[in-house]
C-alpha cells in the first residue's frame, strides 16, 4: 500500500504558480510525490488554491488549473463535514491560544487525523512544529 501524504495548500501554490520563487523547489519534489503516494487535501485546502489561483492568473488559466487540480487521479479530497468540524474545533480550542493554531490550519489537522497519515508536506513551520509534536512527520523542500 502507498505511503498517504497530506499537501498543504502552500505547496499546491508554490507548485502550481511558475511565477513564484518557491516553485522551483517543490516542482520536482511535488511530481515525486504524486507518482509515488497518495495524496490527500481537505475541501477547505482546494478551496484555498482555488482562491489564490483565481486572485493570482487570468480567468482561463485558473480555470483549466484548479480543473487540473481537483482531478489529480493520485489525491483523495476529504468533504468538511460536521464531524471534522467538530474534531477540527478540538484541535483549534487545544492548539488555538497556546500554539496559535488557526482555524485553516485545524482542519488540516483533523484530516490527518480521520486519515491516520503520517506525513504532512507544507513550508508553514508553525503548523509543523504542531503537528510534530502529534507525532506526524513534516516534510518541506524549501531551503
């Protein structure tokens, strides 16, 4: 069975937007990833992309982007429901004050959790210093 990593939306972003200067670190990387693993997001993350993409490139090419990447055949894209709101409002009320946890970032949080996985790839270092103590391993390939 095929190692499960879950990709924050940074990286989608980084990967996905040419212009920027992190893409060159998670192109390859994030291709490796996607030949090799399976993937996972949550619907609040594709929605995040969706957002910067639309903010970011003209209306065509976002289109035929965010189409590109809702479509991954490698990627399970989690639904928010009620029940990984409620768990994500766990993490957010225990990691929240103390850790500065937002509300983004606990949803990716209860997806790792409903999913048991064990590898989260994002360059937010606070997210992955909390998720490190979870015992979740964090990968990111931005020097």
């Amino acid at each position: 069975m095929k190692q499960m990593i879950f990709i924050d939306s940074n990286m989608w972003c980084y990967y996905l937007d040419a212009r920027l200067h992190e893409h060159r670190h998670v192109i390859e990387p994030l291709r490796d990833i996607l030949k090799g693993s399976e993937v996972a997001i949550n619907t609040v993350v594709a929605m995040e992309v969706a957002h910067y993409l639309t903010r970011n490139l003209d209306e065509q090419e976002a289109r035929d982007k965010i189409e590109s990447f809702v479509n991954l055949s490698s990627m399970d894209i989690v639904d928010f429901d009620r029940a990984l709101m409620n768990t994500a409002l766990d993490y957010l009320a225990r990691f929240g004050k103390s850790e500065g946890l937002g509300g983004r970032d606990s949803t990716i949080i209860a997806t790792i959790d409903k999913l048991k996985i064990e590898t989260l790839l994002t360059h937010d270092k606070n997210l992955a210093a909390i998720v490190t103590k979870l015992g979740i391993k964090t990968m990111d390939p931005i020097p």
